[in-house]
C-alpha cells in the first residue's frame, strides 16, 4: 500500500470554503501520527467559477479530477445559480465518473 495519496480537493461554495480547510487539518494531523503524507490539488470549480467562465469546470475538468485517490468536495450551490446547474454541471458528471452515489 502506498504512503503518499493524492487528494483532489474542491472547496465548492459557501460553508464549502469554511469546512474543507478544517478537514485539510484534520488529515494532515492524521498524516503526522501515522506513516502516509497526502498530496494536495486544489480546483477552484464552484458556482463562483460558473459565473466566470459560464461552466461549472473546464472542458478537461473530468480528466483532470480522475488523477488522484480521492476527491475532497465541500458544499456546491448559490441562491442565484439555479440548481441544475450546479448538479449537472459538477456534482451528479463527478457522481457518475467514479460511481459515487
């Protein structure tokens, strides 16, 4: 078993921001009591970046986000991006892509 795992992380929206910089410590706390390090890749996909670019990640954003061991996403959603978007467009394509439901 590996000791080095890469951790995809998507902070989101909202609470999202607040709660994965919290989780981050908590596994780097876990990382400094046992034998394993993390590797952390932050993607800035969210509502936010919706109103931006007009898409909730790039076009390769699949791809990009597969490259790992696992994917930390906090909280997805605004009052003023209607919901099917956030879903179609980011949570249900990652749900699908690597059979989390």
């Amino acid at each position: 078993m590996p000791n080095k795992y890469t951790i995809n992380i998507i902070p989101g929206d909202g609470i999202g921001k607040e709660v994965v910089p919290v989780s981050l410590k908590v596994l780097e706390k876990l990382s400094e009591k046992f034998d394993f390090q993390f590797k952390f890749k932050f993607f800035d996909y969210s509502c936010d970046y919706y109103l931006k670019h007009g898409a909730m990640m790039d076009k390769d954003g699949m791809k990009k986000l597969a490259d790992c061991d696992a994917i930390l996403l906090g909280a997805v959603g605004m009052p003023n991006v209607p919901d099917h978007i956030s879903l179609w467009g980011l949570l249900i394509p990652i749900r699908r892509a690597f059979d989390q439901y």
